[in-house]
C-alpha cells in the first residue's frame, strides 16, 4: 500500500543504501537551519553512513530554497517538497517512505531533539533494539498548561486502549528498517505515529534526555491542534468512547427504573401529586444533553470512517530534489 502520492526515485534507489537516514520535517523552519546542519553534520559524519531526508511540509517562507542551497554543499541531503502542508505525521511518513537506510532517526528541525544522542541510539540499535525512543525527563520547557493536558492525556490514552504508550516519548526515535517497513504497511489514513509505532511493536530501548527550548522560530502546534492530536489518538486506538455510552445508558435506564417504581408506588398510596416542574425540565435537558455527547462521540467515529473509506493518499509530493546531476526529478506520479 502507498501511503503518498509520489514516485520512488529511481537514480537514488540503484545507489548503496547508506545505514543511517535521518528524517527531518520542515514548516517554516528556515532561520534555523543553518545552526541544525552546523550542529549535525560533524555527528552524522563521525557516526555512520547516512543520508538526510527532508520533508517541506508546505513552508510559507524560503525554507525550500535554502535547503536546495545546501544540497550544493551536502551531497547527503535529499529533499521531498510536498504540494502542500500536510501536517507533521504526514510529513515524516512521506520521509520514511522515501528514505533508504538500514534504519533511520527522526527528528524535529528546531533542535530540541538534541542530535548529540544519535550514537547512543545507533549503538543501542547495533545491540539488537529495533527501535530507540528518546524520553524527555521533565517538560519543564513546556507551559505548566501544556504540561497538565499532557499528563491527562497520556493518562486517558493509556487507560483506554489495550497498547503501552510511554508518557513525554516524542518523535524523536530511531526506527530499524523491519519497524519502518511495519510502519508504513499500516493502511489507516488517521495516523496518529506514536500509536503506530506503538502497535507494530519490536524491541524498544528508552533514553531519557532534557528537552532544550526551540532554537529559533515557534511551536506550530497550538492549542487546538493539540487537541485534534490528542482526540485522533484515542479514536485510533480505543473504541472506549463508544462503550462507555452502552454503560452511561444501562445506568441511567436502571436508575428510571427505580425511580419509576418509586413514584408509581408513591401515587398509589399517597394519590397524584401534581408539581414537578422542576424536576421535569431538569430531567429533560439532562437527557438532551446526554443524548447530544453521545451523537457527538459517534459522530466522531463516522467521521472516521469517512475519511478513511475515502482512500485518499496521504500526501502529495511536488519534486523531488536529488543531489548530484540527475537533480530535480519530474513530479509525481501515483505508482
Ligand atoms: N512540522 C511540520 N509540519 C507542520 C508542523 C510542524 O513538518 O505542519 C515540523 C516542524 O518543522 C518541526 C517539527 O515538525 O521540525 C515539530 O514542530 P514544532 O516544533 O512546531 O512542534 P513542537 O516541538 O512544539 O511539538
Ligand atoms: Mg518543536
């Protein structure tokens, strides 16, 4: 199954894999990249064979140019330049679809996934872990706000599905070829990657690490695309939300039954007792109320259903910029 719509590129994929390619989305991250190049390259290079796939998920400012500027000086770089922004999860799975290595590490472009930990990850991918997760400690660079949601997040995410998630676990990881392989098989167009990863499963070593602050430009990711983040994972990986309205539903419909009783009961002995207004409009928009999380909670899971009986590819590729003479290679085409 394709994930994207875009061509494999033919040139690069005669060439020697190399063992590592690291995968690297880009939005608006141009007045960092000279300090994220500075900072990797002389790692990359005393670390392995490598490659580095980028991924322009549709930048507004002249991340692009500058990025086929360094492709003069890094033969290593390869550039993806999707047709548009796609999102992040769209963006590192059209990284990994296109990248070659016998494993790859991905990473955010704005430094806070510190690249001096890639041979910690490669040497405990030599020892046998297919897959390497860098933790973060503390998210003390993150907003006490942003910090209780994340928390509550994890929480609910875990209480909920059947899979392990491990709390702070960015996406910062490394991925051998057999889990990126597993990865990209997965034909759900709902992607939520922590969960996917989670899912496929394999032996997974965990490396703590500070989180530094961004270097340079801000967070995409506000509030509400947070949520929509956090909302996507539990409608990926629990239909929990659905259930749990089966229970609301038999609890409430136990509870009337009592209550009924109750008043039947009271009217015989007692006779008819005609106020209750309150009580009535009480009950009644209760129930309304109910009634319209539930449709919502469904709703949402249609929603899903939707969009994945829809089949559309997950994102669409522009150009691919190769190093080397072959360049730019023509646009994509659906394979
Ligand atoms: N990113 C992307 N597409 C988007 C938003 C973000 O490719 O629509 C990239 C961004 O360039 C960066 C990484 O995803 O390399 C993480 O983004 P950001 O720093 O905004 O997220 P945060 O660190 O706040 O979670
Ligand atoms: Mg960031």
């Amino acid at each position: 199954m394709t994930p994207g719509l875009s061509q494999q590129p033919q040139e690069a994929a005669d060439a020697a894999p190399p063992e590592l390619s690291l995968v690297i989305p880009v939005y608006n991250e141009s007045a960092g990249l000279d300090a994220l190049f500075e900072r990797l390259l002389p790692i990359l290079a005393a670390a392995a064979s490598f490659e580095i796939v980028m991924v322009n998920d549709g930048s507004g400012d002249d991340t692009l140019p500058r990025l086929l500027q360094r492709q003069q000086a890094v033969p290593q770089l390869r550039v993806i330049d999707l047709s548009r922004n796609f999102g992040k999860e769209a963006a590192l799975t059209a990284g990994l679809w296109h990248c070659r290595g016998a494993c790859a590490i991905t990473l955010d472009a704005d430094l806070q996934d510190p690249p001096e930990l890639i041979p910690q990850m490669l040497d405990k991918w030599r020892e046998g872990y297919e897959t390497v997760v860098a933790v973060h400690a503390e998210r003390n660079t993150d907003t006490f706000l942003r910090r209780v949601f994340s928390h509550a997040f994890y929480f609910l995410l875990n209480a909920v599905s059947d899979m392990r998630f491990v709390p702070n676990a960015g996406d910062f990881r490394l991925l051998d070829r057999v889990v990126i392989e597993a990865f990209l098989s997965l034909p759900e167009r709902t992607r939520y990657n922590k969960g996917l990863f989670a899912w496929v499963g394999f032996r997974q070593h965990l490396i703590e690490h500070e989180r530094p602050l961004r270097a340079s430009g801000a967070s995409s990711f506000g509030f509400r695309r947070l949520l929509r983040l956090a909302v996507e994972g539990i409608t990926s990986f629990s239909s929990f939300p659905l259930r749990l309205w089966t229970y609301i539903g038999m609890l409430i419909a136990g509870a009337s039954f009592f209550y009924g009783s109750y008043i039947l009961l009271r009217t015989v002995v007692f006779g008819i007792d005609v106020p209750g207004y309150a009580s009535l409009i009480v009950a009644v928009m209760f129930f309304g109320g109910i009634n319209l999380l539930s449709i919502g909670v469904l709703g949402e899971y249609v929603g899903r259903i939707f969009m994945e009986s829809k089949q559309r590819p997950l994102y669409v590729v522009r150009r691919l910029h190769e190093p080397g003479p072959a360049g730019a290679l023509p646009p994509a085409r659906r394979r």
